[in-house]
C-alpha cells in the first residue's frame, strides 16, 4: 500500500473543519459541569441568570477578551448565530491547524545523516563478500 500522509492530513482537516463548522451548532446550550457545579447554591431562571441563594458564580466577571473578535463561540459582527457559530469554529481549526504544521514544520529533520548502527550500501567496484555461490 502506497503511503499517503497528505492524503491522511487533508482528510483529517476536512473532518475537522465539517465538525467545527456545521455540528458545533448543535452542541448543547445548557451548562456544562465545571458551570452547573459553580451554580450549586443559587436559584437560576429559564436563562440561567441568578436569581437567589449563594453560590460562587456570583464573583464571575468579564474575562479580559470578552470583546475580542472570536468571543463567546462567535464572530463579532455575524448577525446569523448559526453561521457566526460556524464560523468561530472553522477559523479555530485553522489558526491550530496552522500553528501545530508551523511547529512541525520547525522541528522537522532536515536532512538524514547515517549513524554508526545504520547499513550501507557498498559503493560500486568495492570488494564485498557475497553469499550466493557460497556452500552451506
């Protein structure tokens, strides 16, 4: 079997991208348990908003890149949450991607240089012992 690895690598990106861009919309909305445990304690409405009670989710504030383009699982400026959502996704993969094949491509080998463990090959007109014609 021929080996492919680009082949393997842009089928795993199109995968990727089909994942971020078109099933991410489907995730579910309500918290997750890191959220839901730091809501014990509080009453919340339909929204999720407190409404009573204490419990450490009360303290949350804005994270420092509340406003930055790719917040809040979306693209500023995308009215369609649909694709917004969609969108966010697609250009995560490819930022990622495109950091994770830099850094590879950084790391790469260069070039191969034979170690002492490695076989040879005898260079033409080297006398070599050969084994056919030999008896066992």
């Amino acid at each position: 079997m021929k080996n492919r690895p680009w082949a393997f690598l842009a089928g795993g990106l199109l995968v990727a991208l089909l994942l971020a861009g078109v099933v991410s919309n489907y995730a579910s909305s309500h918290p997750d348990g890191l959220d839901s445990s730091l809501l014990k304690g509080c009453t919340v409405d339909a929204d999720d908003n407190i409404v009573g009670g204490s419990c450490p989710a009360q303290q949350a504030r804005d994270h420092e890149l509340a406003d930055s383009p790719l917040a809040d699982y979306g693209v500023r400026g995308v009215q369609n949450s649909f694709v917004s959502t969609g969108l966010s996704g697609v250009l995560g993969v490819l930022v990622t991607f495109a950091i994770g094949a830099g850094g590879f491509w950084l790391l790469r080998r260069r070039g191969t240089t034979p170690t002492d463990g490695d076989a040879t090959t005898p260079a033409e007109g080297d006398a070599t012992p050969s084994r056919a014609g030999t008896a066992s």
